[in-house]
C-alpha cells in the first residue's frame, strides 16, 4: 500500500539571502549527517563554542526557512539534515539550540533527530515525550 505525503515547499515565501544560506548550510549539513555520530558529536561539540542558547523564535523561524527552502530537509525521513540544517543556521546568528537524536518511545521502533529551544521541540507534531533522546547537544557552558 502506498501512503501519499504532501511536503509544504514554498521557497519564494523566504528572502533570496536567507533561501542560498539555506541551501549552503544543507548542502554542509548533508556532509555532516553523513559521517559515524562520534564525528557529528565531536563536530557539533566544536562548533557550539562561543554561541548563547538559541531562543525558540529563532529556532522556529530558522526551522521553517529551512522547511520551506530545502525540499530533502522538508520531508519525513528528513530530519537528520533537517536539525543539523536548523543548527548550522542558528549558529550563524551566534546561537545553539539542543541538537537531539534519539528514538520514539512507544513501538513500534522509529529513530529521529530535532532540535529543542527553551527546553522544548521545535516545530515538532508530538508531544515532548514522545521521543527520548540519546544523544544531546546543548550550548556550552561558561
């Protein structure tokens, strides 16, 4: 049976300077995502040095720049480069939201990857208790 799924790709919604700082910061996200999570944890680990916490107006407005923008970050199975593209983008502002991994905690099994602000998801459809995270990255202390 097939499911179909609608993706909200509106590029022409977001200003031209952000939608190529969108496609940038996916295209190095894409490279991120794509190493063994010792390496993205050492990377994001590195490069979370010197930001202030992300404030959840900004996670927000970062997230749906990059959902309109980047179709492969907009869809389902798109939330790892979604949340590294969400954190890259907040880092060029001087912010780190709390990158996340972890896995849904009812069955079935189902991995997947946000961003939290404000001690809250960003722009995700679940409660906050749906997901236990395994891996996170929160802004470096002081």
């Amino acid at each position: 049976m097939t499911a179909f799924q609608s993706i909200a790709h509106r590029p022409r919604s977001v200003p031209v300077g952000l939608r190529c700082e969108v496609r940038l910061m996916s295209v190095l996200a894409a490279v991120i995502v794509r190493q063994p999570p010792v390496r993205i944890r050492r990377a994001f680990t590195w490069l979370r040095r010197g930001a202030r916490p992300a404030t959840l107006e900004v996670a927000t407005a970062m997230r749906a720049a990059t959902v309109a923008v980047s179709l492969p970050c907009a869809g389902r199975e798109g939330c790892l480069r979604r949340s590294a593209t969400v954190v890259l983008m907040c880092r060029r502002r001087g912010m780190w939201p709390t990158w996340c991994v972890g896995a849904r905690t009812l069955p079935p099994f189902a991995a997947h990857a946000w961003v939290e602000a404000g001690g809250q998801p960003v722009g995700e459809d679940f409660p906050p208790d749906y997901f236990r995270a395994l891996i996170t990255i929160p802004a470096a202390t002081t």
